[in-house]
C-alpha cells in the first residue's frame, strides 16, 4: 500500500480520507450551492456599478435580450449598460475565474509543487511582451482592437515552446527542470519587456504593461467571449477527462512508470492544454495572480485530493470568487478600477499564508 497526498491508494482503489467529500450526491450538493451562488453573484455583479439597477430589473433586461423582448425608450440607455457593458464583463470574469483555477490544479500537478500556479511556467510574462511590443510597434494594426490581445496570446505561445525546447532533455521533461527553466525564462521576458518600454517613444507602453502585468476586465466585449469560452470549456473537458493521469503524477515520476503510466508523454501532452488556455486567458484579460495558486488548494481542502472531484468543483468556485473580485475592482475606488491583481493578492496572500500554518494542512490533503 502506497500513501499518496490525502489518498490512500491500494491496486487500482482509491480510499479517501474521512471529511472528504467521496459520494455523488454530495459532490452534486456542492456543485449546484455553487452553480446557484454564481447564477446570483453574475446577476447581482451587472446590476452593481456608478449607475445601479434592482436584481429584478436586471433579469427583466437580460430575459429581454436573451428572448427578444421589447425595452422601452427610456429605458434604452439602462439596457446598454446591462447587456452592452457590463454583461460581457462579469461573463468574462466567470470564465477567467473558472480557466485559471482548473489551469492550477493541473499546473500543480504537473510539477508536483504546491506553489506552482498557471504563470511558474513564464505564460503571463511572454504575453506581456507581445502585448507592449504591438503596442509601441503598431504590429497587427489590421487587427483594430483586438490587436494587443493577439500579440499577447502569440507572446504566451512563444514563451510555452521556448520554456518546453529549453526544458526538455532528450525527450525527458522533469518537472523541476521545468520549473526552473519557467521562472528563469520570467525574468528574461520581463528585462525585455523593460528595455522595449524604456525605448518607447511615449508613455502608453507603460500603462500597457500594468495592465498586462495586473489584470483587468476593462476591454471585455461580446466579440472575445466565444474564443474564451471554447477554450476554458475544452480544457477543463480535457482536464477532466485526463484526471485519472493527474492523480498519478502527483504521486511521483517512479511510482506513475511502476503503474504504467508514462510521465513524460503525459506532461507534455498536459502542458500544451494548460498553455494555450493560459494564453488565452492572459490575452483577454492580463495576468491575474493567486487565483490559480489558491483556489486549488481550498477546494482541495473541502473535497479531497482526488483530480476528478477538485476538477469539478475548481472552475465553479473560481468563477464565483473572480465575479465578486472583478466587482470589488470597479465600485471600491469609483469611477477608477483597482487592477485586479492587487485585490487577488490582497485576498490570495493572508489566505494562502493561513493554510501554510495550519498543522493539519498539507498539499493535497487536509
């Protein structure tokens, strides 16, 4: 008998640790609580702002565009706001919240380290070079607005292949290696990124690179939600699916090859996934810190170790926590927006510190 973090593993079982959620029903329990919380929070989320609208009249405006229901005159501008402006936003925020806590499950995973989160591997780095270098250059300029979000996804593409290329030794991709090559390849990107500001013939690349590099919603459209929607959906399908080969991983390369498992084909496979979603992610709304570090860790704590269970309940509690922080960027400083990182971090720093005193806590486990 093998003990791995929080299971407990004999031939193929898997025996969980008392205080885990292990039946069906309680995992459908906690999956709809929270389905339920992020149907209120997205509804509450588009009626809070400098100009506030009810729940209810709310839900009139979206049942109406949703149905094709008819909006008085007066009533026009209100319904913009709704559905034009703030809708796409807190949709988007949903959707990056749930990316990057399912992206972090498997991250930490992949390299068997309780602080690796869907950056350690220089994605948000990468992206914000492509994102400050289209805009000092005027590269994708046939692009129009979605040309920084193209160069930064680019970015994050080319920084995932240099972090693999440099990682990998005869076809072999140990995770430390792959830590260390992520966080080296980091500091390049951000002295490039640096050097191309430094050089800018005006000050917009500076403000570019604090969006890049502390996030935010302020760009949302409806046009960049089916890219982020296809890609968030995909990957946790993905994820999910591959959550048995998770598992393994997490106990060890030696103790994934004694069960038949190749690690190296699995990580590789595995990084592509949570690299192009990351890049997606870090396209459509910068880099947004500790939500994929912490977020793993407290549903880990409330539904066990096992992948399939963490992957399932991961992307509806990230999603919730990221509407509400997206809300608390727009109405705490109005009509400024703190970046959303600093509100992750603010949140993600005493909670994740918290975790790490408790004597009962270890990763993977309680």
């Amino acid at each position: 008998m093998r003990k791995g973090p929080g299971v407990l593993r004999r031939g193929s079982g898997v025996t969980r640790r008392p205080g885990h959620v292990g039946s069906r029903t309680g995992l459908l329990l906690i999956c709809a609580a929270l389905f339920a919380a992020l149907v209120v929070s997205v509804v509450v989320a588009i009626g809070l702002g400098p100009a506030a609208v009810a729940p209810g009249e709310t839900a009139r405006y979206l049942w109406a565009a949703l149905s094709g229901g008819r909006i008085g005159a007066e009533e026009e501008s209100t319904y913009q706001i709704v559905w034009q402006i703030r809708t796409p936003r807190v949709l988007l925020a949903a959707l990056v919240g749930a990316g990057l806590s399912a992206v972090g499950v498997a991250i930490q995973a992949l390299v068997r380290n309780a602080l690796a989160d869907p950056f350690v591997l220089g994605v948000s780095s990468g992206a914000s070079v492509g994102a400050v270098a289209v805009k000092v250059t005027g590269a994708l300029a046939a692009l129009g607005v979605y040309a920084m979000s193209a160069g930064a996804f680019l970015g994050a593409v080319a920084a995932s292949v240099l972090v693999y290329v440099a990682a990998s030794r005869r076809g072999a991709l140990s995770p430390l290696r792959l830590v260390l090559t992520g966080v080296a390849l980091a500091l390049g990107f951000q002295a490039v990124m640096s050097v191309i500001v430094y050089l800018a013939p005006d000050s917009e690349a500076t403000s570019t690179v604090l969006y890049w590099t502390m996030g935010g919603f302020g760009a949302a459209t409806w046009g960049v939600l089916p890219v982020v929607v296809a890609a968030v959906l995909l990957g946790v399908l993905v994820l999910h699916r591959r959550s048995r080969t998770l598992d393994v991983l997490a106990l060890g390369d030696d103790t994934a090859g004694s069960l038949g498992v190749s690690p190296d084909r699995h990580r590789k496979a595995l990084l592509l996934v949570v690299s192009l979603v990351t890049g997606v992610l870090v396209a459509v709304s910068g880099a947004i810190s500790f939500v994929g570090l912490v977020m793993p860790h407290l549903v880990r704590m409330a539904v066990g170790a096992s992948h399939r269970l963490v992957l399932t309940v991961a992307p509806l509690a990230g999603a919730v926590f990221m509407v509400w922080v997206d809300l608390a960027s727009r109405t705490l400083v109005a009509p400024r927006e703190l970046p959303l990182g600093v509100i992750t971090a603010l949140i993600g720093v005493p909670v994740f510190i918290t975790l790490m005193r408790r004597k009962s806590y270890m990763f993977g486990g309680r």
